[in-house]
C-alpha cells in the first residue's frame, strides 16, 4: 500500500513538471496550428542553461528559471519571427518539417558543445525529503518543482484570461483573419506565444536539471510527452494540458509499480491512441477552439 | 534515379498539359524509366562497396518515400507512425525466418501482408480522425509497436536484438550480400514507383486527391472515401513492410530502437514534401537528393552532419514549401521562377 502511495505522489510531483512542459506545447498548438517538435529542446536548452549558470556563478538552479526563461522567450520570439511566421500559412507538414529541423539544429548543437553525457546540478536540499507517512517520502526538489511549474502554469492560464496581450493571443488563435482586422499585429502575437511557450519549456527545464539526470537525447521524450498530455487534454486548452500532464505522471507511476520493464509506455500510447480514436476532443471536454477558421 | 521518369504521366494527369509544351512520345516516361533501370542494373559492378551500399540506401529510401506518398501527398493523412510498418514488416521476417525457418522469400510477401492487414484494422478507426490528430495517433501506434516488440524478448529478441541466422546450415536463406540486396532494392523501389503511377494514373488516384483537397465534397460526389482512404493506407503499410523485411535481413542483427525510430518516418516526410508531395517523381528525387546530401555531409562533416542537416532542412522548407517538383512545375507554367516570390505566398 506504501509503495502504492509512494508511486502516487511521485507521479503527481511528476506530472506537474510534465505539465509546465505541455502547457506551453499546447499553447502554439492551439493558438497557430504548429507542432513544435522542438519543444523538447527547448526544454534542454533551458537545463544546459542552468546547469551552465551553476557551474559559473553557482546560481541555484530554481533562482535560475528567471534569466533561463527570459533567454528562451527572447530566442523564441526571434525563432518565430525570422523562421516559423515564413512558413505558417503552408499545410501542416511544413511546420513539422520546419521544427523537425530546428530539433536536429539544437540537438546536435548540444551534443557538440556538452558531448552526449548525462549532466545534473547537484543542490544542497534537492536529495532531501521528508516523510509524509510511514513509508511515503517526498523528496524537497521535486515538490518545489512540481509547485513552482504549477503556479507557472496558473500563472499563464492568468495571463491569457485577464490581460490585453493574452485577450489578444486568444483572439489571434480563435480567427487570425478577424483578428488582424481589429488591429491585433499577428506577427507579433505569434511571436510572444512562442516566446511564451520556449520560456515555460526553459523554465521546465531548469527544473529538470535540478531534480534529475538530462542528456540531449532526452529531447524527443520531452517533446512526446507533451504532445500525449496536450492531446490527453484537449487542444490548445490550457487547463486541459495541466490535467493531461497529471494523468501522464500517474500512469507513468503506476505503471512501473505493476508491469514489467517498460510495457507501461506501450500501455501509454495503446490509451492514448484510444483516447484519441473514441474522444478527439481530449478527455478534458471540448477543444478549446473548437471553430476555427483559417484566413 | 532509375524510375524517375515515370513521374511525367502522373504530373500530365493531375495538371492538363497547356498547348504549347513540347509533345513526347506517350510512352517516353515507362521507356526511359527503364532505361535508367537498366543502366542502374550495370552500375553495381562499377562501384567500391562503400558507394553500393550508400546506393543501396538510397534504393530503399526511394521505395519508403514512394510508399509514405501514397498516404501522405496524394490523400494528404499526415501519418506520423509509418515505422511502425516497417519495424512490424522487419520483426515479421524475424519471427518468421527464426521461429518458422521459412525462406526469406516467403517471408518478404508474409511481412507486406501483415503490415498491409495491421494498417486495414488500425486505419477503419483512425483515419477518421483529421489533420494532428491523425499525425499524433499513428505515431502513438508506432511507438506503442516498438514497446511491444521490446517487451516480448521471446520471440523479438527485445531490446538486446534479434539476429537471423544468414550463413552455414542455420541459414534457412543464405544472405545476398552486397550486390544482391543492390538488386533488392533496386527492384523494391522500382516496384513502388511503379505502383504509385498506376494508383496516379487511375480512378483510385483521383479518389485520393479529392479526400485530400476537400474529403465532405468528395463524398458528396460519390467517393466512398472510406474505402479510399483505407486502401491507400494498407497499400502504403505493404511497401514499407516489404522494405522493413528488406531491411533485416541486410542488417542481420535488428533492434527495436533502430527499426521504430521516428527518425525514418521523418526523413520519409522530409523527403517527400521537399521532393514534392503528390507527384509520382518528387519523392524519388527528394529521398535521393536528401539520401546523397546525408552521407555527403556524413563523410564530409561527421562531427556536424545532423547539425547541418537540420540547417538545410530548415532553409529548403523555407524556400520551396511545396516541394521542387510542383515549385518546378508551376514556375514553368507562370513563368516565375523567382524563390523569394515562392516565399512570400506563404508568409505571414
């Protein structure tokens, strides 16, 4: 029972992180249409980043997340706006293809400057914890990321709900073409959701280098797990990827308590392929632009 | 490349011919595709080793890339999991070849068959879904594939590999070595040039590209696009099988990772949209363009190949969104061929 229960917190801790991850991914989803496939590697780039901060000037990485995530949204705004706007108006492949290619570029480019090598950013706290009961440990690191990624993810759910620019990134995402008809500057807005994704993926990635091993090959399993949480949760629906990057964390946990080796991830995928199959909506309710119409 | 000239019918019947281009003979794409056949049928001999087997990937690259445009650039499905036809076509032989002892020769037409039914069963619920989604769930059914192999070490092998016993009297088929998986594949992607034409040219051909410019209209017209649609998808999963098999058996010794890697159903697409989806010649010039192009820069470049790679993926995408064929197509009927005009239509 402990140990059903050990797996259950640390699937919920988990899964927060895979939330922070998916929230962003689920954003350019909803709002342009695009599959970042290198949503991973932003997440990487993000944990190079504070494991490189560590190393000289022996930032913690959690402080990090700040400078980190204004980086990526910087490179993230510039990535849109030189790259990705080109492209946006093309069938769905191309922006596929487009990240697909940005992926290999910052990978590779990873791999080059940090070799292949497992790296993490040793704190003095991450490796404690505390009993919640007999047998239930809750390691420090873990929580605070989990609770830092979801107030992030609040944060962000904030943001778009209640300010101009947020009002104005939804808006742009409902009908680009009515958008642009009332002054919203859709290059632009286009350009910040992407900025705002790649900084939660920086900031996500932090957090990863403070709570366990990362190398660049961790990229694409980042990138999946987001898509399956964003699909679990529903198109571009915010609230949703919170939810669907949980239930990931859950099953992941549970699964490794009761099957062997790594069956759990066929299970995964056999799920979500059903889920998708009976419920496109995501099991969250509905998309969150369920109208869309393309100008 | 040896078939690309089976491409001009397909182009010709998707875009009636103006007046003014220049008549050929109406046989000139079957006769030159295979002359080319033929002089590709001469070159092994003339080539070291290393080059044959670089051809020889680019043969199976061309078959892959036909195969993916079946579902891909003429019904416009983004199928993301198409490894897994080819992971599922390479473990068929596997288990048929270890565990049956059958020859490599039935079990190349046992794994196109296996892949052909698993695309039918897996396609009648999925390919209802549109656009993403379809992308996200026949990736989900590609990566569960390779879970599954991997969890079920007593037939596959599991993640440690599976080897098919290819010389002395284990050998229920002794390997071909170089020149004959040269022959192999050659004629793999000869065949699946082939049967992208013929789909092309016929009724099923014009069934699919109605699904994919506008499926509801396309049923309206009578289109049963469920049938369609299947049967693009089960064809499609038979060549990639029949190149899995292929595949094994060259390799010998076959791991999950390598065989379900998203990898090869990305550089399928890459190939493909770049070559020019749709058209029967595009993806044999874009899986030979982008094969030679890789191993170039492999040779060239091997601490920075990948890097590299993906730099020039991004800047073709950019330049030529539809891809050299229909971009060299249009250009000459509009007589612009400027890429910065190419750019700008799809511009934000």
């Amino acid at each position: 029972m402990s140990q059903f229960l050990q797996a259950t917190v640390y699937g919920l801790l988990q899964g927060g992180l895979f939330a922070l991850i998916a929230v962003g991914f689920s954003l350019v989803w909803g709002v342009m249409n695009v599959i970042n496939l290198a949503h991973g590697s932003f997440v990487l780039v993000g944990a190079y980043l504070a494991f490189e901060l560590n190393r000289r000037i022996g930032l913690d990485p959690f402080a990090a997340m700040v400078p980190v995530a204004a980086a990526l949204f910087a490179a993230g705004y510039l990535v849109q706006r030189g790259l990705i706007n080109l492209v946006v108006k093309a069938p769905i492949f191309i922006t596929l293809l487009l990240t697909f290619g940005l992926n290999l570029l910052l990978v590779n480019g990873l791999i080059l400057i940090y070799s292949g090598d497992y790296r993490s950013v040793t704190t003095g706290y991450a490796a404690d914890g505390f009993a919640l009961m007999s047998g239930v440990r809750v390691p420090v690191g873990r929580l605070l990321a989990a609770v830092v990624a979801l107030l992030l993810t609040l944060a962000l759910v904030a943001v778009m709900r209640r300010t101009r620019t947020g009002l104005a990134i939804l808006a742009t995402g409902m009908d680009r073409g009515a958008a642009r008809l009332m002054g919203i500057r859709a290059r632009h807005v286009y350009a910040l959701t992407f900025g705002l994704a790649a900084a939660m993926a920086g900031a996500a990635g932090a957090a990863v280098s403070a709570v366990g091993t990362f190398n660049p090959a961790d990229a694409g399993r980042f990138t999946l797990f987001s898509f399956v949480a964003a699909v679990l949760g529903g198109l571009g629906n915010m609230y949703g990827a919170l939810i669907g990057g949980m239930v990931l964390g859950l099953v992941e946990a549970w699964g490794g308590q009761l099957l062997p080796g790594t069956l759990v991830n066929a299970v995964a995928f056999a799920v979500l392929v059903a889920v998708l199959a009976v419920r496109p909506e995501g099991i969250a309710g509905r998309a969150f632009y369920s109208s869309r119409v393309e100008v | 490349m040896a078939e690309s000239s089976t491409a001009a019918p397909a182009a010709d019947t998707t875009r009636p011919a103006r007046g003014r281009r220049p008549r050929l003979p109406a046989w000139w794409p079957w006769g030159g595709g295979a002359l080319l056949v033929l002089g590709c049928l001469g070159l092994q001999s003339q080539l070291y080793s290393g080059q044959e087997r670089t051809v020889t990937t680019v043969f199976m690259f061309v078959a892959l890339a036909a195969a993916w445009n079946l579902i891909g650039g003429y019904t416009g499905y983004a199928c993301f999991g198409q490894v897994g036809f080819f992971g599922l076509g390479a473990y068929t032989t596997v288990i048929l070849m270890v565990h049956a002892r059958l020859s490599f020769w039935i079990a190349l037409p046992a794994a196109a068959v296996v892949a052909a039914v698993f695309a039918a069963v897996i396609g009648l619920p999925l390919l209802r879904l549109k656009g993403h989604y379809f992308a996200v769930a026949t990736l989900g059914v590609a990566e569960g594939l390779r879970e599954l192999v991997t969890n079920v070490p007593r037939w596959t092998g599991g993640g440690s590999g599976a080897t098919i016993p290819s010389t002395g009297d284990r050998a229920v088929t002794p390997w071909l070595g170089n020149d004959g998986f040269y022959l192999l594949f050659l004629g793999l992607a000869v065949v699946c040039a082939v049967v992208v034409a013929l789909v092309s040219r016929g009724r099923t051909g014009y069934a699919l590209r109605a699904v994919n410019q506008d499926e509801d209209a396309a049923a309206a017209m009578g289109v049963n696009t469920t049938v369609a649609k299947t049967v693009a998808f089960a064809v499609s999963a038979a060549l990639t099988g029949a190149a899995g098999a292929a595949y094994a058996f060259q390799q010998v010794t076959i791991y999950p990772q390598r065989l379900f890697d998203v990898d090869i159903t990305v550089l399928m697409i890459v190939m493909v949209v770049l070559g020019g989806a749709g058209t029967v010649l595009g993806p044999i010039l874009g899986a030979a363009g982008i094969a030679i192009a890789s191993e170039y820069l492999r040779q060239h470049l091997p601490e920075a190949h990948d890097l590299t790679l993906g730099a020039l993926i991004i800047i073709a995408v950019i330049l030529l969104p539809q891809g050299v064929v229909n971009f060299a197509r249009d250009a000459v009927r509009t007589r612009d061929f400027s890429l910065l005009s190419n750019v700008r239509r799809y511009r934000l």
